[in-house]
C-alpha cells in the first residue's frame, strides 16, 4: 500500500508539481486558520460576555477575514484538484495507450489481459488517481484539524476529548470494510461491464442492425442487454442497502455523542470548570472535531477502494512486454525461410500451427489458400511478426525474425486486413494514412487510384472529398472502400504486402479482378495474398495449401493441378465461380 501511494503521488508530481504544491500549502493554510478561529471564538464570547465591545469587534473581524481567506484557500485547492484531474487522465491516458500499443498482439488473445485493460481505463476515465491524491490530501487536512480542535478539547476537558473520540470510532470500521467490498464488487462485475458494453454495440453497429432486423432478434438482444444491466444493478442496489444501514448506525453513535458532549460541558459550567467562552468554544471544537474526524475516517476508508483501481493501472502498465530485437531490418532480402515453426494460442494445448517449413522469394507474389480455420491467418501473423513462434525460426535473409527491430521492420510491410477501417476522412487521408508523412504526394496517389479503377472518387481531380455518411460525406460501395484499402496499403512505400481476405465479402469474380490489379500494381514487392477463394491462384508465382494448421502442399497452380490433392478438390468446388 505504501509503495502504491508513494508511486501514484510520484507520478502526480511528474505531471503536475505546481498544482501539487499550491495544495500542500491550502492544505496546511486551512488547518491552522480553522484551530486559530476556534480560539478566537472563546475569546470573543468572553469580552462580549464582559461586555468589551472594541476588543469583541476586533475579535469578530479577524475571525470574519480569517473565514475569508480559509474559504480562497479552499478554492484554490479543489481548482487545483481539477486541474489535476484533467492533466492526469489526459498524461496517463496517453501513456495507457502507448503501454498497450507496445504489448503483443498475443497478449491481447489473454482473456485476464483484456481485463486487466478495461480497470485500467475506468481507473483513468473515473478519476481515481485524482480521488487517491484528493483523499490523502485529506487526511492530512484533517489530521491537522483533528489534531488542533483535540489539543483544545483536551485543554477544556479531557472527558470531552475522550467522548469525542468514541464517537467517530464506528465511521473508521465501516468505511474501512465497505471501501475494500466495494472494489471487489467492480471487480467482479468488470465481465459483466464487458458484455454489456458488447451488447449495446451492437444497436449502434450498422452492419449488427442490418442483421438483428432481418433476423428479428432485437428482443432477444434487448433481453440478453436487460439481464445483464438488472443483475447489475441488483448486485450494486444490495452493496447501497448495506452501505445506508452501517453509516444510519454510524450517524446516530455520533449523534448520541454530541449530546453527550453537550451535558458534560453544561456540568462542566456549573461547577465553575468551564468560562461561557470556553463553553461555547468547546462545543465548536466539538463539532469540528466531530468533522474532522468523520472526513478523516471517511478519506482514510476511500484509500483502500481509489489504491485498489488505482493498482490496477499500475498491474497493465507493469505486463512484461515481449522482449523485441534491436536489428535494423534489411529490406534487401533475397527471401523468406520458414523453418519448422509451431505455433498455440494462449492457455490452449492445440497447436494452430504445426511443423510448416517453406520459402518465399524476395519479390515473389505468393498465395495461401485452405479452408477457414486451416491456420492461414495465423501463419500471416508469424510471418508479419504479429504473433512469435514458439519453436522454429523465421528468417528475412540472414535475419531472425525476433531479432528485428518491430519499428525498423514495419516501416517495410503493408497489412489489409479482412476488417479494414473505413475511415471518416478525406479521401487523401483515406489512401495516405499508411504512409502520413506523403499526404501531400498527390500525384502517386492519383496514379494508385486510376490503377485500382477508383479515379469516379475524384471530383475535378480533388482529393479533398469527404468519405462516409458519418460525416455527410460521400458514401462508398462495398467494393470501392476495398479497392480503398488495397490502395492504401500499396501507397506506402514498403518492400512487403500482406492482403489478408480483405475481398472476402466481394463475390468471387469481382474478388479475382481486384486481387489481379493489385498484382499489377505490387509487381515489384514481396506479396502475400491470404484467401479460402482460389480465382487468383493463376496469376501468383506460388501457391501454398493449409489444411488444418499443417502445409500440405506447395506449388504452381499448374503443378498442384496434377497432383490432384488438397488444391485440386479446392478447385474443382470452385471452378464454377470464375469465368474461363
């Protein structure tokens, strides 16, 4: 815990020291003015009780300015405290996302991971760093207060100083226990948050609508979203149930001491133990102590539940990455050699990849087809460095692929993948963003677009149009936003090309005519072309078949043709879709 408050407030300073500070002077400002009024009070009531008017005002006077400038003190504070809360979320943010941005994508298949990076964001997006801070900042406010109005009860009566205590005793236990049950609720129901969230969505999914009004199924959804929410809510109703009942207990204990506070002062005052002053004073710091200590507790109690989500940024930002290579990638490559590589997704036994070994040339077009689920992605995220073999080797030339340095070897490979973003942009943005730096390199973008059959975009040679109905902009077929983002995958200057089915929802002529453009345009790269269709196996150099997670064949399409395996069943199923 101490190491978690000492980190947490480390990182605040980091950010923002000025804030930090201001408030560390507000704070202890507050504190001390607070004990000086209470003073004051008694020795006002004294000289008025004498009837000294002069010194009673002057009394009055301090005690209103000094009223005043605790009030500009505490404004202060809590404009510091959103200040910092602002630059907190927006600083640690960022650097949530740059955590997450340099995990693997492996990682991401970890069900426990993908928690741990939704606590993570609520920890950001609720504020529990600047409740964390605001809450230790508190307690030690109100040690201060508890501290000064105790020193003064204590000077008055001890018996008083001893009820006082007594009576804000239960406020510590309860907030204590119920600060720890309530983060172990949210915990809980983090899953829960996810379906819901999923679920939701899914009503605001164009391409999930289509289908759940086709299918009649929004009721169902609706009921499936309301189950979720009301076992939800029923969970977190019944911790509020209990949370009112332990502090009705709480307030009335208090209650009761106050009363008993004010018969012990009253018999103090009879037996001449106690001045008017003093009376009325003790009664204040009383209160106040009562206040304090209820603020302290209530602070105190908050530290285990802010500490707790606020541990949870810490747990993602701490995941060990995946240990990255440190060699400049050489694009010049003569080929790719993958030797007997295996592969198996996280906390599973199957093996998705098993025992392939194959090459590929440098400027070689090459295809993988199978069936769906016959590992063909999987191999393309080796290949691509997305995810490591766990035993074998992938090598650029002489360089092993997990010696590479990801920024270095990114810089040279291009990915479409089937779920393509359609961005709301420009149309300039739309070819350039995979290459932002040569937004301005218009020509080259024209040129791509003309090639991949798309120059219709372009109203009087503008780039400039605006893409999607998102935005009011021009809205695109299915085909032209995927003829989109070959283009944008073949703008940036890269020495590799990897389309994983980005065509599979096209029909299978429209895919082949697509798949041979870009072939024309890409003639010069590595490319690797992923597909369960076959229509463009004629046009690559080579062809690898995958059949559940094993290579099974490999060859030209004239070449599998005659061995009439794997490949040849493919194509025969599928020769009527393509035209001869």
């Amino acid at each position: 815990m101490k190491e978690l408050l000492f980190r947490s407030l480390k990182d605040i300073y980091r950010i923002v020291p000025q804030s930090l500070i201001v408030q560390v002077i507000c704070m202890i400002a507050q504190a001390i003015m607070m004990a000086v009024n209470t003073w004051l009070v008694s020795v006002f009531l004294n000289y008025v009780y004498i009837k000294n008017i002069k010194i009673s005002i002057v009394c009055l006077i301090i005690i209103w300015c000094i009223f005043i400038v605790s009030e500009i003190a505490n404004s202060l504070f809590y404009s510091c405290m959103v200040k910092i809360d602002s630059k907190i979320a927006m600083k640690l943010g960022i650097e949530l996302g740059e955590k997450g941005a340099h995990l693997s994508l492996i990682q991401y298949e970890d069900v426990e991971i993908n928690n741990q990076l939704k606590r993570a964001k609520e920890c950001i997006e609720n504020g529990r760093f600047s409740d964390l801070s605001l809450s230790v900042f508190n307690i030690l406010t109100e040690v201060l207060k508890v501290a000064s109005t105790l020193f003064i009860l204590l000077r008055f009566s001890p018996l008083l100083a001893l009820v006082s205590l007594l009576s804000v005793i239960p406020y510590f236990i309860v907030r204590m226990i119920r600060g720890k049950e309530f983060y172990e609720l949210k915990k809980y129901q983090a899953a829960g948050e996810r379906r819901r969230n999923y679920l939701y969505h899914l009503f605001g999914d164009k391409r999930a609508v289509k289908e759940l009004r086709m299918f009649g199924i929004e009721a169902y959804i609706e009921e499936k979203l309301y189950q979720t929410r009301d076992t939800m809510n029923y969970e977190l109703w019944d911790f509020k149930k209990r949370d009112i009942r332990s502090f009705f207990v709480c307030e009335i204990l208090c209650k009761a001491g106050y009363v008993l506070s004010i018969v012990i002062a009253v018999l103090l005052l009879l037996n001449h133990m106690l001045d008017f002053g003093m009376l009325a004073a003790a009664l204040i710091a009383f209160s106040a102590f009562q206040l304090a200590t209820k603020y302290f507790l209530i602070s105190l109690g908050r530290i285990p539940e802010c500490a707790a989500f606020v541990n949870d940024y810490y747990e993602f930002i701490d995941i060990k990455e995946d240990i990255s290579g440190n060699e400049k990638f050489e694009s010049d490559f003569d080929q790719i050699n993958v030797k007997n590589i295996y592969f198996s997704y996280p906390n599973t036994k199957h093996l998705t990849i098993s025992n392939i070994s194959f090459d590929i040339k440098n400027g070689e077009s090459v295809a993988i087809v199978g069936n769906n689920g016959s590992g063909k992605t999987t191999l393309v995220k080796l290949l691509t460095g997305l995810y490591k073999a766990q035993k074998g080797e992938i090598l650029y030339g002489k360089q092993n692929i997990k010696s590479l340095e990801p920024k270095s070897f990114y810089q040279n490979v291009s990915i479409v993948i089937q779920d393509f973003i359609k961005y709301e942009m420009s149309l300039r943005e739309n070819i350039g963003i995979s290459d932002w730096k040569n937004l301005d390199d218009t020509f080259r973008m024209q040129k791509i677009l003309k090639k991949m059959d798309l120059s219709e975009l372009m109203e009087d040679c503008s780039l400039n149009i605006l893409l999607g109905n998102e935005f009011e902009g021009r809205e695109l077929s299915i085909g032209q936003w995927q003829k989109l983002a070959i283009a944008r995958g073949i703008f940036k200057e890269s020495s590799i090309i990897v389309l994983d089915e980005p065509t599979a929802a096209l029909d299978p002529v429209m895919e082949t005519n697509i798949l041979k453009l870009f072939l024309q345009i890409s003639n010069k790269k590595t490319a690797i072309i992923v597909s369960h269709r076959i229509g463009i196996c004629r046009e690559v150099d080579k062809i690898i078949v995958m059949k559940n997670g094993k290579l099974v064949e490999i060859g030209t399409h004239n070449e599998l043709l005659q061995k009439k395996g794997e490949y040849y069943q493919l194509y025969k199923m599928q020769q009527k879709w393509y035209v001869e």
